[in-house]
C-alpha cells in the first residue's frame, strides 16, 4: 500500500473508532435549550447487564444496568464515602466542603432521563404547555410530570459521583461523573417510580420505588371504617441495593405498598418505609432482613426516613407517616436495633394536620440539641390552609413547640416543606404562601421571614417552593418555581432572584466546592458554578 494511502486509510479508522466511542452532547447547556441530546456517554466500552430476576425473585420490568468505566474520574474528589439520608446528613444540610479547584470549573445541564426513555421539557416552555396541562389544569399537570416524568426530590455526592433518581422508566438511577457530566453508570427499569435521593452507604447505593395512588379496594376499607387494610401504592414497591462503583444489583426486596421515601443507613442498617405501615430494618449489606414493625392504619408519603442517637449509643430511626383518622398523621420513632417502638408524636390543639402532610415531609434531626423539627399543613378551610412547624425531643417523642406561620392556598400533592438545620436555626419554605422563614429550632420563636417573588401559588398552581434550602457561608439558597433565590441567612434579606427555566418541585440543593447541583422537573439535571449567582467561595458573607 502506498505509504499516503497507508497513513489516510489509518486516519480514517482512528476517526471511526472515536466516532464510535463517545457521543458528545450537542444540546445547548444555557437553560434555552431547544432540541435536547443523549447526554455524554461511552458506547463503544459499556457494560450491560439485564436483570429478570435475582436469587428467584422475578421482576416485573427487565432492570437494564449500563456501566461505561472510561466515565469514571481517576482521581479522589474528596467527596464523602457515604450520604446516610437524604441531603447527606440528619440536618439535611448537602454541602460537600471540599477544596479541589475541578469543582471550580464544573457548568453542564444534561437531560439524563433520556437515557431511561423520559421525554425532558425544555427550560423554556411555560408551564401551561406541559403535559395534559390543557386537560388536567397546570396544577395537576406539574404535580403529574413530578410523580411520572422528572426527577422531584435532588442530588446525592459520594463515592467520587453524582448520584439522581429519575421517575422515568419507571423508575431510574444515574451514576454521574460530577466533573464532566459522563455517565459512568444507570439503571432502568424498576419496578416503579424513583422519586427519592439516592442512599450512599459502604459502597451501596440505595432506591427505593413506588407510585402515589390507592386502588377502588381501598376506598372500600375506608367506607367500612377499616383503615388498617389501606394500602398506599396501586403498583408495586421495592427497594435496590446497586454496587456504587459498577451498578452491580446486590439485592432488593419488594414492600407491601409504595416505598417512595428515600431510606437510611446508620451503622450497617438500613431502614425503610411503606405504604402498608411496615417500618423495616434490614442488613444493608446482604439485605437480609432484621426487624419489622407493622404500624396499623399508617401509611408512608414520602417522607424519607432520617435517626437520632440515643445518649447511650442506641439509634433510632423516624419518619412521617399519614392515617385517615385523627390525628391525621404522626412521627414514629423506632428502635434501630430491634423495630420495637420508640414513640409517636403529633401536633396538638387547636392544630390539626390535614391531608399527608406529617407524612410527607422528612425530619430534620439536631443531634446535638436532641431535636426533631418537621411541618405540615394543617386547619384546612375549603382551599386554605395554615402552615405550622413544630420540634419535638428526639428522646422521647414529647412536643416541645408549635408555631403557626401563615394562612394560605391548599398546595398540590406533597403537603409541607423540607425543612434544613444549621447552628440552632431551621429554615423552612412555605409550600402555600412562597414565604421563607428563619426559626430558633429550640423554642420555635421565628427569627425573620421573606416573601420569595415571581412564585406562582396554591391553591391555583403548584409551584411553591417545598424543597429544603441549602446554608453556604451565610448565604441561604432555595429553588421554587424556576427559579433560585439567595438570601442573607442572618436576616433573610432577598440577594437575587435567577431564573434558571423548568420548575423546581422537592428540589433540594446540593453544593460541593463552588458547584450548586440541581434537579428540575422537566428532566434536567444542572450543574452550575456559585459565581453565577453573585457567591464567590471562600467569601462568607458578613453577618449582621
């Protein structure tokens, strides 16, 4: 062969090959994407595994694990190995304090849920273009594509990735470089919808599964007053345990009803809940379960579970949990050595909780103040609400205070707003009013409180911020709507508003470095730099 012609025909091939193994994602990554790509992903050396069953346990959907080991960073990001609850610790604060100057540089939107067959929206189409919105009305329309579509709750950072849950798919899980954007590993095809944070514990990656609806059977129960046969979840429930590194299935259980609340892991357990009134605690590492207390006439919503350390080493674990009686949903506390337990908790007269609000949100735990604080809806007038945070003592369930913030519109599906802990001070969002407000998380006394503009609210829309902000050097940053608002943490001064498209439902924050991660509803996952909202790292804010 002639030495040219040679050189041309190898020239060829090295450009086949490269072809061949990478697409690179073209879309656009401002938030005005038009015409969304398949995100970045190694083709040529991927891994593919199909599940139909594991240890004789058949699945319903064929689970299709893709690892693409080229994806993976080579180097220690210095992320933390394990984020036991939802947020990465009791306090739902997810920051990563982490000094590597990569997370400096990080800018990347990706419509990952394409992966999964998810259709994600682009940012800028308005919300009464979405989904059966012209049938069902904007609320019904958001609350769907959150449940059904995109990915509703936030990011998980461990074990050198970027972890999210989709609801496509049914239900997904993505394993993200969190540098590049590469997919290094997911899996599709759960058995229902994933609608958590992803559980990092020992090299495990936890999902737990589940859909929001009750069949005719139940509304029977109901009519005969037999509320301890309610079942919540018309499909299925489960709960997968992935390796961290590859996707690997190491185990999974179906649960009797949905299992939609992310779980936790504390010292080799892992614990989760259902929507028959199962609290179960297993061995996270081989599954094998270890306790199970049947809580009749409760039902979990999608409050994730979180725990709390005795004095004497023993942890507990907790969740919210909704009843269709008096006093319409309660915390449960339970034993994390045994599932014997521990104590229920409600708020008290003249409150009463309305809807699944006690059982929507997840506790926030002040482990070294021994206080749980959570909220909930409460007083439902017709369509209004009032909004009433509460603490209760970690130890022993007792009320410690009850505080009603304000009087507004009924918010569509998840009644009550994440709430985070940091030096004392809840901070809470106001899934009616779009409000923000700075509580001491001892006695409930509210610190300050701001009105976060442009928010479109209940009981017309559903675009009230419910997700928990997120504390970063005397900044407070909450998503709503579509939109990120930064606030001084001191004295809840609105810094700026940034219109970023989509709408943010659950949405919690996660920050490492300079990079803020993001999930938004329409199908996107975003990582952008705190400079681009006015926060420049290692420059705290100045307190008053």
């Amino acid at each position: 062969m002639n030495p040219k012609n040679k050189y041309i025909a190898v020239g060829i091939l090295l450009f086949f090959i490269a072809s061949t193994l990478v697409v690179f994602n073209m879309s656009n990554h401002n938030t005005k994407a038009e015409t969304p790509q398949f995100p970045h992903l190694h083709r040529f050396f991927q891994n593919v595994t199909y599940y139909s069953e594991l240890d004789g346990c058949y699945f319903p959907y064929i689970v299709k694990v893709v690892y693409c080991p080229l994806n993976s960073y080579p180097f220690n990001l210095s992320l933390p190995n394990s984020w036991n609850v939802i947020n990465g610790n009791q306090e739902h604060e997810a920051l990563v304090n982490t000094s590597d100057p990569l997370f400096y540089f990080v800018n990347f939107t990706e419509p990952y849920i394409q992966l999964a067959g998810g259709n994600p929206l682009p940012l800028n189409v308005s919300i009464q273009h979405i989904p059966a919105a012209q049938v069902k009305g904007v609320r019904s329309a958001q609350t769907a594509l959150s449940q059904f579509v995109g990915e509703p709750l936030g990011a998980t950072l461990a074990d050198n990735m970027l972890f999210v849950e989709a609801d496509s798919g049914p239900g997904s899980v993505f394993a993200i470089n969190p540098i590049t954007g590469n997919v290094i590993w997911y899996a599709t095809g759960l058995a229902s919808y994933a609608m958590g944070d992803p559980v990092v514990s020992e090299g495990m990656v936890y999902v737990s599964v589940g859909d929001v609806g009750f069949n005719f059977a139940n509304f029977n129960h109901y009519i005969a007053g037999n509320d301890s046969l309610i079942v919540r979840g018309m499909a299925y429930g489960a709960i997968y345990a992935f390796n961290a590194t590859n996707g690997r299935l190491m185990w999974m259980h179906f649960t009797d009803g949905e299992a939609m609340p992310s779980p936790a892991v504390y010292n080799g357990i892992v614990a989760y809940v259902d929507g028959a009134g199962f609290f179960t605690g297993a061995n996270a590492t081989t599954g094998k379960v270890m306790w199970q207390t049947h809580l009749p006439g409760l039902f979990a919503s999608m409050s994730s579970v979180n725990y709390y350390v005795l004095p004497n080493g023993t942890p507990i674990f907790m969740a919210g949990f909704s009843e269709l009686q008096y006093p319409y949903g309660k915390i449960v506390a339970v034993n994390g050595i045994n599932g014997n337990l521990v104590w229920e908790s409600s708020i008290n007269p003249p409150y009463v909780s309305s809807n699944t609000g006690v059982g929507d949100v997840p506790v926030a735990v002040d482990q070294e103040q021994g206080i749980v604080i959570s909220d909930t809806v409460a007083n439902q007038t017709g369509k209004f609400v009032s909004f009433v945070a509460y603490g209760v003592n970690a130890t022993d369930g007792k009320l410690l205070w009850e505080d009603n913030l304000s009087y507004g519109g009924v918010p569509a599906a998840f009644k009550g707003g994440v709430p985070l802990v940091v030096n004392g001070v809840a901070y809470l969002p106001d899934p009616s009013t779009g409000e923000e407000f700075a509580i001491n998380a001892s006695n409930g006394k509210v610190l300050w409180e701001t009105v976060l503009p442009g928010i479109p609210l209940a009981p017309k829309f559903a675009g009230a911020p419910r997700g928990s902000p997120i504390y970063f050097d005397g900044y407070l940053l909450q998503l709503g709507a579509n939109s990120l608002y930064v606030m001084n943490a001191s004295d809840g001064h609105l810094l700026g508003r940034y219109v970023l498209g989509g709408f943010f439902g659950i949405s919690n924050p996660a920050i490492a470095g300079g990079t803020i991660y993001l999930v938004n509803n329409y199908g996107w996952i975003m990582a952008l730099p705190l400079s681009s909202f006015g926060i420049e790292s290692g420059t705290p804010l100045p307190s008053l």
